[in-house]
C-alpha cells in the first residue's frame, strides 16, 4: 500500500508548504507549531495554530493528518471537524473567561471544551477517542491555591464523568503541555472502531496517581491501540521520567531522557504484547518532542539518538511539561503511515526521509 493509500497518514512539514495541502483532498487536520502562533488561512480545515517555540533557527512546522476517505467538515460549537467514514479529527481553542461560580477560569473551560467534544462524538457515532493534544499557556503556574495543570484535570475528569465516560482503564491517550501563549487548545483523533488502552508496567497507571499529584488524577492511558484498515496502531500518550508515580532524575536532562525512552520501550513492549502481530518497533515511530528549556535541545536530541540509533520522524518543541521538575516529554505514534518530508532526523538537520509503511 502506497503511503497515499494508508488508513491514516501522519505527514510532518514546515508551515511555509501548508497552503499545497489546500487543493489537496485526504487533510484531516492538524496542528502546527510556532512562536507566535502562524496565522492560518486554511479556516476551512480543522487546524490549530499552537503558539510554542521551536529549536533556535528552525520554521513553523505542521503536523497533519491525512485519510483517503470521503471527508466532509463541519462545526459544532466552538470545535471544528473533519471527518470521514471511519475517522474524525478536531480542535478548539478557547480563551478563559472567569465562570460565574467558584471555579478556577481553567477548570471551567476545560469542563466545556471537553463536554462539547463528547458532544459532538456522541451526535456524530464517534464513541472512541484515540488521541487527545492539549495545550495551555503557564501550566505549573499556581491560582486559586492550585496548580494549573491540577485544575484542568478536575475539568476534563468532571466532563468525563458528566458524559458517563469511565475514568480508569478505558480511557483515551493524552499529552499536556504548557504552549507560550493563547487559550486552551485542543485537538484530538477519534474513529469509528475498538480503542485498547495500553498501560507500562513501570508506571502507575495516571489515572490511579495518588491526591498528592492533585485533586483528581489525570484521565488518561499511556497508550491506545487500534485496529484500522487492516493496521494495528499504536497511540503513545506524552511520556516522562516518571517510575511508579515518582519524577527521578531531577535536574539531569539526559537521564530524564533516557528513562522516557525507556518508559516508551516498555509501553510498545506491552502493546506488542496484546497484540503479537503489530510488531510496532520504536525505530519506526513518528515523535514529538517537548523540552522545558530550550538550551536542553541538543543533550535530549543526543540522548535519542543514541537510544534509537535510527533515521525517525521527530519534531522538537520547546514547551513547559506538566511536573515543574520534569524537563523533557516524548510522545509518539506508529502503525499509521509516516511522511516525514522534512528535518528532524536524528544525527543530522535536513534529511528527507522516505515514506514509513
Ligand atoms: C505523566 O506521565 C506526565 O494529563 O493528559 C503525560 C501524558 C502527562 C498526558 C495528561 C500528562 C498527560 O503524568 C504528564
């Protein structure tokens, strides 16, 4: 299968060649990412415009989905849509306005966005979410005696619960981080199919993180599997040098990185374990990576290149991660088809990478 005829296609490219994409049938939606924010004139398609910096000297880069299917769009409330017969993406950005009772501004919009996401799942027969991005600006930052990142757990896990959603094991993939500015933004992948929830055997499940971590645990799985157009893929949710529920490594970037990768190691271990014959491979992921300070770039690159020791699709963001003493988030995903046109080659700047099938 030519990559233009997979299921689903994950293709990376700079911001500056996103208006070809407009004639172009099969975009889902995506993301793209830059400080300041790229304005983005394709309104028709789905596409969040997410203020984050990148490495020193690199363009506005775009993560954009792709399907063959018949796609349609659509709005519902502030989200916009795309979608086809097995598939749908969104995303929404909404800026915070002070609620009219107690709650923190952000607890209260994550609550809405999350329940006009369910919303429109539920009127559109999308019941399985495979992956959710979101991303706010100052997340460590305290108000209303708690941190950001703890108030947005609260919304999004209230809005689970008003739904009637489970809140431990069968929940969706996820990543949080702190962008440098703008609203709550949200994006996420869903599909008309079975999503398994992987967990890591290293890790406490998040969604069992015990009160000291906040108020309510984050509602989230460290992996979705998924089965579509005869693929096995494999969602891994933000991954950090966590073990058991712990931070290690404070203050040691490299070792920070290793223990994510490690941690991503055992998630498609496990995940190649509930399902033998996917055989995800980390040196054949599409990643995403999310370093605090950005004069940690080169150690974090040096450390994956290392570990994986391949030519693999990655984009690196410099980005606030949700434990103020956690310095790096990797993220990743598989099984999809990955056209990574540009850069972000391990070991070297510009390589064109061919097509992953
Ligand atoms: C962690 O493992 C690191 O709240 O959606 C990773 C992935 C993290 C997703 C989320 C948070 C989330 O707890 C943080």
């Amino acid at each position: 299968m030519r990559p233009s005829e997979a299921i689903l296609r994950l293709e990376v490219l700079p911001a500056s060649r996103l208006s070809r994409l407009a004639g172009q049938g099969g975009v889902l939606g995506g993301a793209c990412f830059s400080h300041p924010a790229h304005p983005l004139d394709g309104a028709e398609l789905p596409l969040l415009a997410v203020d984050m910096s990148l490495p020193a000297g690199e363009e506005a880069i775009c993560e954009v989905w792709h399907s063959p299917e018949p796609l349609e769009s659509g709005r519902h409330g502030p989200i916009r849509y795309r979608q086809g017969e097995t598939l749908l993406f969104g995303c929404l950005s909404l800026d915070e306005a002070a609620p009219d009772d107690a709650r923190a501004s952000l607890q209260a919009v994550t609550e809405a966005a999350y329940e006009a996401i369910f919303e429109l799942l539920e009127a559109r027969g999308y019941q399985t979410v495979l992956r959710f991005w979101n991303y706010f600006p100052a997340i460590n930052r305290e108000s209303h005696g708690m941190e950001r990142y703890r108030q947005f757990n609260i919304g999004r896990q209230d809005a689970f619960l008003a739904h009637g959603r489970p809140i431990i094991d069968k929940v969706p993939a996820a990543c949080a981080l702190g962008s440098t500015g703008g609203g709550l933004q949200i994006a996420f992948l869903a599909a008309r199919a079975n999503v398994v929830g992987v967990e890591n055997p290293r890790q406490l499940s998040a969604y069992h993180y015990p009160s000291q971590y906040g108020p309510r645990s984050p509602t989230f799985a460290r992996a979705g599997l998924v089965r579509l157009g005869g693929r096995d893929m494999l969602f891994v949710s933000g991954t950090a040098s966590i073990v058991g529920h712990r931070t290690l490594h404070r203050g040691d970037v490299a070792a920070q990185t290793r223990e994510c990768l490690h941690n991503i190691a055992a998630i498609v271990a496990e995940a190649n374990r509930q399902t033998p014959a996917a055989g995800f491979r980390l040196d054949a992921l599409a990643y995403k990576v999310y370093v605090r300070h950005s004069e940690d770039m080169a150690t974090v690159r040096r450390e994956m290149t290392q570990f994986i020791d391949a030519p693999v699709s990655a984009v690196f963001l410099q980005a606030d991660v949700c434990r103020a003493e956690l310095l790096v988030e990797v993220e990743a995903s598989g099984g999809h088809a990955i056209d990574s046109g540009i850069a972000r080659v391990f070991g070297e700047s510009s390589t064109r990478v061919e097509a992953v099938e």
